[in-house]
C-alpha cells in the first residue's frame, strides 16, 4: 500500500525549490538527498531529491528531474509516496488501514463507512460516509473515537451531539414561536 509522504507545494525561488506540505511524522527519516519516491499521479515521477533544508519549520526540496522554477510549477499538487504496510506504533494508523472500517456507535448501531483521513493542523479528521450519503468529519481523537478495531474492521464513534449529519435529522422538533409570532 502507497503511503504519502509529503504534497509538493508552492515554487520557492527560481532554481527549481519546492516548498513540501508533510503528511509524515518523520520527515527526515524520508525525506533525504539521493532518494527516489514515487509519485501520485504516477505520470509525474518517480521523482530523485537532490536537495533537502528545512527553514523555519518548513521543508523545501530540489528535484532531480525538476532544474527549475517552470518544472517545479508543474509538479504542484503532486504527491510523494512510498511503500507500507501497516503501522508497528500502538494506537497509529495509516489512512489505508481505515479505509473500508465500519463506523458504528457504542450500542452498533452503524453509522456509515470510514473513506480515510484529512490532515489537520490540530488533529488528524476521520473522513467518514454517512449511511445517508452525507460526508462528515470526526476529529480523530480518543475521546470521540474510542475504538479502533482495524482486524474487527470497525472504529466505534462517541460524537457529542450535532457533529453526525444524522443527528440533524432526529431533530424533528418544533421551536416555541417568539413573542408576538404566531
């Protein structure tokens, strides 16, 4: 299974630098001069980092096969990846993993299907499709996904009231009208 890495972002100067927004919590294990990764779409790579600092937090990257601003441009977007399979660390997932995972309550009552995770600056969101169609976020957090049964293949969600689309729809009740309203 294809892991990303990091998304190339925006062009850094005139010399083919690249700035990297990280989908990794070790960049410098993966990311490191002279190696190649593949890429998503695949029509874009594989792509050979030739240079690698990180200036204020960010990364930024030379590209091998990219010497310049114009070709670094056309790579915005593009994703770099690399094999796994599953994660070795307790309580850590790759998105591929929660792909496909049931979404349920406590009682079993299913919710929808988890399609993966967005990034966030906070927390990672769990990306889950609603038996009703409705695509909904849940804050990746213990609190409100206690359980994470990938062999079993469902998480169990505890979402405080209103953050499920289907809660919304249980609440079919008629507000008092204001004073003076009929």
């Amino acid at each position: 299974m294809e892991l990303t890495v990091a998304r190339i972002g925006r062009a850094h100067g005139l010399r083919g630098e690249v700035r990297l927004d990280l989908r990794t919590d070790d960049p410098a294990a993966r990311l490191q001069a002279g190696v190649r990764l593949t890429t998503v779409p695949s029509s874009a790579g594989p792509l050979t980092l030739d240079a690698v600092r990180v200036l204020n937090g960010a990364w930024y990257v030379r590209f091998t096969e990219a010497a310049d601003r114009t070709a670094v441009e056309a790579l915005r977007g593009v994703e770099l990846v690399v094999d796994a399979d599953v994660s070795d660390e307790e309580d850590a997932w790759y998105s591929h993993e929660l792909a496909g995972l049931r979404a349920e309550l406590a009682d079993g009552t299913v919710v929808g299907t988890v399609e993966g995770l967005d990034p966030s600056p906070a927390h990672d969101l769990l990306v889950v499709r609603e038996t009703g169609g409705e695509r909904t976020l849940v804050p990746f957090v213990r609190a409100i996904v206690p359980v994470v049964d990938v062999p079993g293949g469902r998480v169990v969600l505890d979402p405080p009231g209103g953050l499920l689309a289907r809660d919304a729809e249980q609440l079919d009740v008629d507000l008092p009208a204001a004073d003076g309203e009929a």
